[in-house]
C-alpha cells in the first residue's frame, strides 16, 4: 500500500503510526534504518534522507520522523551516504532437487542480495522443507515442482510425462495440492495437453509457465495463457525467419500479459568455449560435486561439438542476434524478468550469475533503472505478490539491500551490497566483486 503525501504530513505531525493489517502489533522487535536514501523502483527516483522502521518481518514507517517509544532491544542502521534497495529475485533457478542446497547454495544468493527465487523444476517435498526452514537465512521461494512434459520427457528426473492416456486434471490437482505455486510446461509436450492444462488453470485461477514446445506455435501457446516464456528458444527461430511474425508475437504476447525470463546468460555462455577462466574459482565450493562432475561432462561434450573456428564465430553471432531480439522485446513493451537458469546450464553460479545476467540486459539495451525491475518488482508483478514484495514500501515485508552506491547509476552497484535484511533479519555481507 502506497502512502500519500498528505498521510506522511498526518504522522510527521502527530507523530503516530498507522499499523498495517498485516504487522502483528504485539510485535515490538524494531530494526531503524536512519537517514538513507530509497531506490524507488516504482518511480525511478531517489528519496534522499528517509528513516525506515521495521517491525517484526515488515516496513512499518517511512519518512522524516520517528517518535513511537521501541523496546531496549531495538537495532539501528546508520544509512548516512546509502542505499536501500529491495531484495533480488532470480526467477529461473534450480534449488528443490538436493536437500542439502539451502545450506550449500543460500550464503552464495544472500550475499548477492538475492532474498528470493522462483524454481523451475524441482521436488515438492524439498521445496515444502525449504519453505519450513525458521532460521534467519530463510529465502523466498515460488516453485513448481514436477516438470510437466511429453512422453517420453526430455529429462526423466523431476518430470512428470503426459500423453494422450494421462488423467491431466487429477495429476495437476495433485501438484497444486502438495505445494506447486503452478505449472511448469516442458519441450515435448504435446497440444493436446497444454490445452487440458489450460483449461484447468482458467477454473482454478492458477497459471502455466516454462518452454516453448517443439510440438506447439508459440502463438498457440500465448493464446492459451503461458505466462511466461523461458530462454529464447522458438522466438529465436522466429527472430531470425520473419521479424514481422516476431512482432506480431510480441503483440501477442502484450495482449496476454506473457512475461519472457531470457536467461541471456546461458547464452552468452555458449561464446565461451575457448574460455579457460570459465571456472569461477571463488563460487566452485558453492556446488555439489555432483553438479561439478555433470557440468564437465556437459561442456566437454559442448566443446566436441564445436571445434572450428567458423563454429565460435556462428556461436558469437547468434548471441548478439540474441541481445537485439531481447532490445525489441523490451522495445514493444514485453514485460522481462531477471533469471540465471543455476544447474541448468554448465558454470551459471549461483548468486553472482544474476548480477551477470542484469549486466546482459543493460548491454541489450536496458536503462539502469528498467534493469533492476526486472528483479524486483516485476518478479513481484508476476506472482501477484507486489502486496508484500518488489519494492520499498510501509506494509511490505522487510526483503531489503543496504548498497554503498546507487544501481540507478550502473547496475553493477548492486555488487556493493553491505547488509542483507530478510524479513527484518540482518546479515551482514562483504561487498562482493567478483
């Protein structure tokens, strides 16, 4: 909820609070931040010199004045010269597949000031005892479970394959009855059940996301709901054949509200095959040696396939082809959304990856400040959750960055993070540049 200009007048000078429904009054933790400046995703603007009071979990006040008696045991933030910035999400990621991943995988996203992750394909029983976890180091997390895919599926691990046999209403009834947040679709399902997926998301308010299908037209796919499209594979093709069909697409694609996740990195990556410095010593101890063994067998076989030179040059062209169709995209008004594809895609680390995926986007065409929406409040946006995430707001849960510069700037300042805050919980972190 957005607080007008005169209620802040109203609190300066009666010097009271209004309390959100949501903030439990008998809540008397207090963390203040005092005198910071607010990155303002909603506006692109800077509000200089703010106080910003938290209680329990959530934003409680801001503004120029502060006089509500708090408990000894408050916390103060000096914010003098910084910045407070909502929290990251990275919106194409793979964590509920190791039960071990919070503890391996979450000090690497907390210490690039990601506070939240959208997971693209995983266990429900993981991501339920992620979602349990109590411990300050909690993420956010929106996850499908299952990938729903044609048979037989791509990947036989965490996919749940469907054909013309398959009771599609009782396997999604049981998907949204054990934790999935919604649906993940996959490459080689067939028309014929995305539309019985469809129809079971229109009844029950529920949404579909994931790949374009080899079997479906992009457009059918739209139409029916897809709410989001990940990578650019099957708009790529378009891309390169029929730019008039690609902005019917787009157009498309705006009257449906899709959202497109590129995960440009994953790309860029592919141009880097003759890259000895791929392997990101500091973040090698964030994956599990099983991970490491399969992204070595992955890339040896990705260098087999590409040994000569007119190879590195197609691979060098396709991504910078890549970066313009993101730029037309972003052109005719698509809605992006930031994500890193970890555990997808050979050497995406965690954490750090998103950064690099951001600093893509810029390169695509990007202003600072329409970058990092695409990690904040347009993440927020699309999970119909901008009541509580996305952005600095009074009744939003404290998922918030302390940055010793402004990201308006160059994105890259995100880097410069120096307290992580999840629901209210310092962490603090060293300013990472790697």
């Amino acid at each position: 909820m957005k607080i007008s200009g005169t209620l802040f007048l109203f609190i300066f000078i009666c010097n009271t609070i209004i309390l959100s429904g949501q903030i439990n009054k008998s809540d008397t933790t207090f963390l203040i931040i005092k005198n910071i400046s607010i990155i303002d995703v909603g506006s692109g603007k800077i509000l200089k010199k703010q106080n910003v009071v938290i209680k329990g979990q959530f934003i409680y006040y801001i503004g120029n004045s502060f006089s509500e008696r708090t408990s000894t045991n408050t916390k103060y933030i000096d914010g003098k010269g910084k910045y407070l910035c909502p929290g990251l999400w990275d919106m194409h990621f793979h964590l509920c597949w190791d039960i071990s991943n919070d503890t391996l995988l979450y000090p690497a996203l907390l210490k690039n000031g990601i506070t939240g992750i959208r997971d693209m394909g995983g266990d429900l029983k993981i991501m339920s005892a992620f979602k349990s976890l109590k411990n300050v180091n909690k993420l956010n997390i929106y996850g499908a479970g299952p990938m729903i895919d044609g048979n037989p599926p791509v990947y036989s691990d965490f996919s749940l394959p469907v054909d013309n046999s398959s009771d599609i209403t009782k396997l999604l009834d049981s998907l949204k009855n054990n934790g999935s947040d919604f649906f993940k679709t996959y490459s080689l399902l067939k028309e014929a059940q995305l539309k019985e997926i469809s129809a079971y998301c229109r009844k029950n308010d529920f949404h579909f996301a994931g790949h374009l299908s080899e079997y479906i037209n992009p457009e059918t796919s739209i139409s029916l709901g897809q709410k989001s499209i990940e990578h650019l594979n099957g708009l790529y093709e378009i891309w390169n054949e029929s730019r008039s069909r690609f902005d019917s697409l787009t157009d498309l694609m705006l009257k449906h509200h899709t959202y497109i996740c590129p995960t440009i990195i994953t790309y860029q990556l592919k141009t880097r095959l003759r890259d000895s410095t791929i392997v990101n010593k500091e973040y090698s101890k964030y994956i599990s040696t099983s991970l490491v063994k399969e992204w070595k067998i992955t890339w040896g076989k990705r260098v087999e396939r590409h040994k000569k030179l007119e190879d590195w040059d197609a691979l060098d062209k396709t991504y910078l082809s890549q970066l313009k169709l993101i730029s037309r995209l972003h052109e005719k008004g698509v809605m992006l959304l930031a994500g890193s594809d970890f555990a997808g895609m050979p050497y995406v680390y965690p954490g750090i990856s998103l950064h690099q995926e951001l600093k893509l986007l810029t390169k695509a065409g990007l202003s600072n400040y329409e970058t990092l929406k695409t990690a904040t409040i347009n993440p927020a946006i699309f999970m119909n959750k901008q009541n509580i995430y996305g952005s600095v707001e009074v009744e939003k849960y404290a998922d918030l960055l302390i940055l010793e510069k402004n990201p308006f700037d160059n994105i890259e300042n995100l880097k410069t993070t120096t307290f992580v805050i999840v629901k209210g919980k310092i962490i603090k972190v060293q300013n990472n540049k790697s």
